[in-house]
C-alpha cells in the first residue's frame, strides 16, 4: 500500500472536518470559533495541493475531494453566517430539540453564497484554465471576507462600520457582488511562486507586503479589506499585462 499518495487527500479530509466543525459553530452563532475553523480548514486547503504537488500524486479524485471539501468550509459555513447576519433568527442556539425558529425569508437570501460557491467550484472541476491564476474569486477569499463581519462587529468601535454590517441593503449587495466575483470571467493573479525573483512577481510582493500593514494596524478589519485589494490588483495588472497571470 502507497501510504504517500494518501497525503493529500487526508489533508483535504482535515479541510472537510474543520468545516463541518465550523457550520456546528456557525449555527449556534459562536462565530469566533467557526472562523477559527474555517481558516484551519482553509490552511489544510492550501497544504493538500502543496503536498500533492511536492509528493507527485496529484489525482483525479484529489481534485474532486478538495471541491467537496471547499463547498462545506468555504460555502455552507459563510452562508450560514450570511444568514445569521440578516439579523432575525435563533436557530436553537441554546438546544436544538427545545426551539427552532426559522429564519425570515430576507436571512435566506444569504444562502446564494452557498450556491454560488456550489456553481463556481462545479466550473473550476472542468475549467483547465486556471492551473497557474484564478478566473473569478476563489471560495477561501469569499469564506475569509464573510467570516469576518460578525468579527468586526464584535472587536471593532468604529461606528460607521458597525452601522453598515448591521444594514441589510449593505449585506444584500456584499451576498449579491461576491456571488457574480465568484463566477466572473475576471482573471486573478495566484499567490503561487514559479520563482521569488521580483521583477515577475512584483504585484504579488505588493500585495503581501500591503496585506501585512493591513493586518497590522487594522486587525479583523483588514480582511474584506484586503480581499478587495486582492481584486483590484489583479484588475490593474490584466490592464497591465497582455497575458493576466
């Protein structure tokens, strides 16, 4: 029995626990601990494509058990939380068999995230086109800007801010505009590395070193922050370059 070729797809299977994990959480309304597992979830993630690269045993059913993986880490769980932050519901948080009150009809608006994250997961299985970059958002960036509202609401004083996640128009066209950056012909450059020489990789140092600063003096706040920073950028070089990496 080949136990390297196994790897990858147990890393991926750590994706797939820590995201049910994380729904568990996500449903219960304790968001600091589905995040925690989302983005445990998400670094297996990137670690099964890395070990299955490193060990030479990429596969057909590696790639589709990432996908299963991603669509419960990086679909059910931001939907869930999408919902939660409609604002209306308690989905038997204290015990399930005692009371479910079912969310209100606008709540389940933020389910379209799980169905776009469905639809463009489904298209990356036969897209061959993106090896090397992305077309459209990937669903961990979507899951990383979802997953840090109710944190920023929790950690963050900055009123305005605390005023716009708390309206439902703004929640609206967040789940409205994520959805189509998901499944938008709209090449975005990849944090993998042919090289680490700059010259063809400035664009990503820029976003790493912009990222950090972020993450340091903003906190939760830097990350849809730095999610929308990942889009533009990579629209500023499609402008720049002829061929989008």
């Amino acid at each position: 029995m080949n136990i390297k070729k196994h790897i990858p797809n147990l890393l991926t299977l750590g994706n797939l626990f820590c995201g049910t994990v994380a729904t568990i959480f996500a449903v219960q309304s304790n968001f600091f601990a589905a995040a925690f597992f989302v983005v445990l979830g998400i670094f297996f993630d990137f670690f099964d494509g890395f070990a299955a690269r490193l060990l030479n045993v990429s596969g057909e059913l590696g790639k589709q058990l990432d996908s299963l993986a991603d669509m419960v880490t990086s679909g059910v769980v931001p939907g869930i939380i999408m919902l939660k932050l409609f604002g209306d519901t308690e989905i038997g948080v204290e015990n399930f068999s005692d009371e479910f009150v079912l969310p209100s009809f606008l709540s389940f608006f933020g389910l379209l995230l799980t169905l776009g994250a469905c639809y463009r997961l489904a298209k990356f299985n036969i897209d061959t086109r993106q090896s090397e970059s992305f077309i459209g958002l990937p669903t961990p960036a979507m899951s990383l800007f979802v997953i840090s509202l109710p944190l920023i609401l929790e950690y963050s004083d900055i009123e305005f801010v605390q005023n716009l996640i708390t309206n439902n128009y703004f929640l609206i066209a967040v789940t409205i505009l994520l959805t189509y950056l998901m499944n938008a012909e709209i090449p975005l450059f990849s944090l993998k590395f042919k090289d680490y020489s700059v010259k063809k990789n400035v664009i990503k140092y820029m976003f790493l070193l912009i990222s950090l600063v972020l993450i340091i003096t903003l906190q939760y706040l830097s990350i849809p922050l730095i999610i929308i920073l990942y889009v533009i950028l990579s629209i500023v070089n499609n402008y720049g370059t002829k061929t989008p990496i």
